[in-house]
C-alpha cells in the first residue's frame, strides 16, 4: 500500500489563529483525505509550536507563565481544527515530552557527527520572525522580507556548521525532482545557498524558554531546530521504529513562503548531518494579503478563523480558499468574492444540479433512483467519458499539487451534468411517456452526481457526504467515497432516494465591502490577463448560461408598466415560468400566445413591478429601436435546449 505523509507547520502559540493558518491546514487536510480515498495510508500532522523568544515575550506582556500561554492558545489551534473537523492523525506540541527525546537524540547525534561548536553570535535577529539575518537582509531596521523588527544579539552560541552542507544541498535540489516547489521557489532557494551558507546559530542565552542544551544548561535549543523535529516526533521517530520507517520520508512538508528558507535549507543539511534521509517534497504556498499586504499576527490585519466560520458554512470557505487562488501564488482576500464563488458555482451549479434532480426524480419517477439503463446514446457515453477525464484530471492535479485544478475538474463535470439535463430534457420524455429513455436519463444524472460528489469530497466533504447520503440511501456503503468506486454504472438503483439535502444557499455580498478589489494591490493570479480581449469568454462560461425553447401560454400587460408584458410560458417543466419581458412597445399579448421563443432559464430571478421573473426572453432590436422576435416552427418543443 502506498503511505503518503503532509504536514503543517507548526503554529506559533503566541496569538489565536487567523485565516493564514486554517488555509494551509486545510488544504493539507484536502491532500490527506483526496490520498485516503485513493486508498493510500495517509499521516497527517499539525500542532502548535511553542517555545522561543516570541512566546516568551508574549507571556511575559500579559504577565502570565509561558507555559499557561501555549496552554490558552494552543487549545485555540485545537479546537478551531476540531471545529473545521480536519482530520490530522495527531496534533503536536513541541512542550510534549516525547519530543523533547527526539529533539535531544537529534542534537546528539550533530554533535557526534562534530556539526556543532561553541562561539560567539553577533548580529541580527528579528523575534516576529525567529530568524537570524545578514546586513544585506535589513534596512531601516526592518528584515526586507518580512518588515519584521530587528535587534542586535551579541552572545555565546553553540553553531551548527551548515555551511559544510553547500554541494550536499546542491546536489539534493538537483537530484530530488519535485523536493522543493514550486519550481520559481526552488530556484530562489538554490540561489540562496548558491550565495554562501554561514554555519548557523542554533543556540540562545539570554531567554529560557526552550528545550536546555545537553550540559550546558545557560543555552536553550535555537526554536527552529526545536520546530522542526517535530515532523519526526509526530510519526514516532526512536519510539515507533515500524511507523517511523513506513511513513518517512515526508512526502509533503506544506509550508508558507516565509518560512521556505527554514524548511528547504536548515531542514535537510540538519537531517543531512544526523543520517535522515530528507523529505520528499516541500511545496511553499502564497499568502493572503489584506489590501496587497501580507495578513499576519504581527501586523494586526489578520482575518480570525472563527469569525469566518461564524459567518459561512465550513465546506463553502473550504471551496472559496482551494478554489480562489493558484496554490503556490498569492491572493486578495475579500468576503465578496466568498459570496461569488458560493452564488455562481456551488449554489448555482452543484447545488442546483442536485436539487432540480432530486425534483425530477421525485415527480417523474416517484423518488427512487432508477436502474442501469440496458441502452447508451452518444450524448450518455459523452457524459460518463467526461466523468473519465474528470477523474483523471483531479488526480493528475492533485499529484502536480495544483489544488485549484482539481476543484475545477470536478465542477466542469457539474456542469457537464446540468448540460446533459438540458439536452436530453426529462421533462419532455415525462410528458411524452417516454419511459425507459427518462428512467436512463435519470440513472445517469444520478451517477453523473455520485460522482462529482466522489471527486469533490476531499474539498466539500460535508456536501459529497449528504449527496451520497441523499442519493445512494441505505445503499451507502463506509467504502462510498472511494476512489475505487468511480467506475460508470455500478451503483444498482432501484431503491427510494432519501430526503435531499439543502447544499448551498445564496448568500447576500457584504455591504461594508468595496465589491471590486483594487487592481493595484491584486496579485496576479488573481487579475484578468490581458492576453486576451475583453468581450471573449471561454467555453466554460458559454455552458454556464442554459438557453431554452419556451412557448408563450399567455401574455397579459404590467400595471403601471408601459413596456413590460407579463408571460406565462411552457419550458417543458412540470410548472410553467412567469416571465416578465420589456417588449409591449413591440407586440400585443395575444400575438404572442403560442409562439415559441428562446429564453435563458438558469438567470438568477429578478423582481420588477413586484413580479418575479423566472427566465429572460431574447429578442433582437431592430433600426428604429422595436423587438422583433425569432420564433421556432411547431416541431421545436418546449423545454428543447438551445446551444
Ligand atoms: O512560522 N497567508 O509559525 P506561524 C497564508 N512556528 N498562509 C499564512 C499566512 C498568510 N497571510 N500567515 C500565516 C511559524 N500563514 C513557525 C513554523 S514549522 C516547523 C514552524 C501560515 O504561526 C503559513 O503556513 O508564524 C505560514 O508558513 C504559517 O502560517 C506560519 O505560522
């Protein structure tokens, strides 16, 4: 069996969590859960790192011990992670006594390899960040990088000699393909090391808020070499040999890019020097910025966890972060688009997908889910070869690490399956009594559903488990969300669909919130390119719109509206539509009855006059400013689709 391992960082217990830390720990629980379902054995890692100046520091301004501090903030971590109910196998602490072992085993052992000798530090240090900088690094008394304040530390230090590590390191980048990415991430780290590694300062003096140097009790432990070796800790490195061997090397250290350089270079020459192989892959991801800056603890323009999710449902944020940004690039965080994205993809989308076919199964087919259809017609086979490629999509992207692909795939064929709705029209196989067409129609949105529901679970987990709840009832099985099960046609149907599950709602866009993000400040993965222009869409979004043929039941003039006509019009549902249309310049209502038009049906609804409008009419404009109406001949029924 294959054993994938993904870890977190570690987060520092010095404040409560914000969005920066559910972001990575979510996407690292969406890579743990898309690997189980493949069937691998998965591990999964996160916790709260908590010694070091900072936390110290902390503890010391709200005047209580450290140790009730990392108490307070590391139970925060824990039960915002019990809260977004992530599935991390162990949640680590670095104040937890096994890894204190494991720490000092690994100093043992650089010592013995003789990485390690006593001088003296003199420099810079920024506590925000727990990093030592060079000269180069710092202007005006701030660290380039981060902004973060630094103060010069002149004290006995323990070294570790990582600038023996040079071609070791070199070499690993080179030989390792996928260890350190993305790959513009990994260049920048080569270049780094390529500039001259200085041994680094793995000792401090004059705080104690650490793991104590073995036999010389005035150092404590540098927290970074501390926080690292909990990724050894947490698979039971000296404890578990067995469970050590099975998952190590980690397959996937998630980290931000602000703590690459930690990650990439210290990590590997340390693991290097005590006879670990390094990890397999670590992969930096970008930032959310508030307003182009990086939202941080320490800045106080941080966006709380909590808050988000006292506000929207779990799976939508979870939809929003994997969805809304490249992993690997930056992105604006605004709470209009969390409204976008949940309006115009998963309500009006997956969502709808659902919801009209529960309705359909329950009007045309007394709610159950029909049996496999004996017969395929192109447009059935067109829609399980999308299923195919959607599979292969998410697992293709998922392996490459691009998240937001892999959302995408599974949502294209939510779409595919509101198309294939729309072509094949169940309405009017019901109305025309074709039977056993209708009953495979269903059987295949059925499955087409099943599916996306499959494929999507690692992202929305909470929505795939109500849709297979709803749609595979007493059938369900605990094996449902496997990938294994995703082969067309095996559900066996016949059995009563459970009540349909309410999946998404629409939600209003945020009043205090300027609604386009300003382009100044808007990374670029999330800015139109202008490679091409303006008026094209692509296909997707052409198959997002739903064209119908409707016929005009009857037509009947708006009080008070000059130029509005109230229709009632067949679209091949089971109800006719209300619709209102501005064409009363142009045509009198009983022209109209019985003409069959071209309207848009998937629009959100709209009131005017006090009416509600359902769908919109299309009609051209002519010289002088009249509509004229392009209308279908009587073997063009209603609800056919249009496209
Ligand atoms: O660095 N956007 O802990 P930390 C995206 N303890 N992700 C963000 C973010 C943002 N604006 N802000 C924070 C530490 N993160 C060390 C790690 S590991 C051995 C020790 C996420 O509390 C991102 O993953 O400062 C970043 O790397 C991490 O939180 C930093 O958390």
């Amino acid at each position: 069996m294959s054993t994938f391992y993904v870890t977190t960082p570690i987060y520092y217990v010095n404040g409560a969590p914000h969005l920066g830390h559910a972001y990575t720990t979510i996407v690292a629980d969406a890579m743990a859960r898309h690997y189980r379902q493949r069937g691998d054995d998965v591990f999964f890692l996160t916790g709260t790192d908590e010694h070091g100046l900072k936390v110290q520091r902390s503890a010391e301004e709200q005047g209580i011990p450290p140790q009730e501090l990392c108490d307070q903030n590391s139970q925060k971590f824990r039960e915002l992670f019990d809260r977004m109910n992530l599935t991390h196998d162990r949640f680590i602490r670095t104040t937890e006594s096994d890894h204190e072992d494991v720490v000092l085993e690994i100093v043992e052992r650089m010592k013995s390899n003789d990485d390690v000798y006593l001088d003296t530090y003199e420099g810079w240090y920024a506590p925000s960040d727990e990093a030592y900088y060079d000269e180069s690094e710092i202007e005006d008394g701030v660290a380039i990088s981060s902004g973060s304040e630094v103060e010069w530390v002149e004290e006995d230090s323990y070294f570790f000699r990582l600038g023996d590590y040079e071609d070791d390191l070199l070499e690993w980048y080179d030989e390792i393909e996928g260890c350190v990415a993305p790959e513009s991430r990994l260049n920048e780290v080569r270049s780094f090391v390529e500039g001259g590694l200085n041994d680094l300062s793995i000792t401090r003096t004059s705080f104690d808020w650490g793991i104590e140097w073995p036999d010389d009790p005035e150092h404590v432990l540098y927290v970074w070499v501390d926080a690292l070796a909990n990724y050894l800790t947490g698979i039971g490195f000296g404890e578990d040999p067995e469970k050590f061997e099975r998952f190590w090397p980690c397959d996937m250290h998630l980290v931000g890019k602000d703590i690459l350089r930690f990650h990439a270079v210290y990590w590997p020459a340390i693991l290097m020097s005590v006879g670990i192989e390094p990890p397999r892959g670590i992969f930096a991801h970008g930032w959310w910025l508030v307003e182009g800056e990086k939202m941080s603890k320490s800045k106080g323009n941080w966006v709380s966890a909590d808050d988000l999710l006292d506000e929207y449902e779990l799976d939508v944020l979870r939809y929003f972060l994997l969805r809304e940004i490249p992993l690997g690039q930056d992105g604006n965080f605004a709470t209009s688009r969390i409204v976008e994205r949940n309006n115009s993809e998963l309500a009006d989308n997956f969502g709808n997908l659902v919801n009209r076919t529960c309705g359909m199964l329950d009007s045309f087919n007394d709610g159950e889910v029909p049996s496999p259809p004996s017969s395929v017609e192109p447009v059935d086979a067109d829609l399980a070869d999308a299923a195919r490629r959607a599979r292969k999509e998410v697992v293709r992207a998922m392996d490459e690490r691009e998240t937001h692909v892999a959302v995408e795939a599974a949502m294209t064929l939510s779409r595919h399956l509101n198309n294939y709705i729309q072509q094949t029209t169940p309405w009017v196989l019901n109305r025309e009594d074709r039977h056993q067409r209708l009953e495979a129609v269903l059987y295949n949105i059925v499955e087409g559903i099943r599916w996306v529901a499959v494929l999507m679970a690692a992202f929305t987990p909470d929505t795939s488990r109500a849709v297979l709840d709803a749609i595979l009832a007493d059938e369900r099985s605990d094996n449902a969300l496997a990938f294994e099960t995703l082969e067309w046609g095996i559900v066996e149907g016949g059995f009563e669909l459970a009540a349909p599950p309410v999946l998404f709602e629409k939600l209003d866009p945020p009043e205090d919130e300027d609604e386009t993000p300003d382009e100044d400040t808007m990374p670029e993965s999330q800015e139109e390119t202008d490679e091409e222009p303006d008026n094209l869409i692509d296909f997707d979004h052409f198959t997002d719109v739903e064209f119908a043929v409707g016929e005009i039941l009857a037509a009947e003039p708006v009080e008070g509206a000059d130029k509005l006509l109230e229709l009632t019009v067949d679209l091949g549902e089971p109800d006719p539509r209300t619709v209102v249309a501005g064409i009363a310049n142009s045509y009198e209502p009983d022209e109209l009855e019985g003409l069959r038009l071209t309207f848009v049906t998937n629009l959100e609804p709209a009131s005017l006059f006090g009416i509600e409008s359902q769908a919109m009419l299309l009609a051209a404009t002519d010289e002088d400013g009249n509509h004229v109406l392009a209308s279908y001949p009587e073997g063009v029924k209603p609800g056919a689709s249009v496209g």
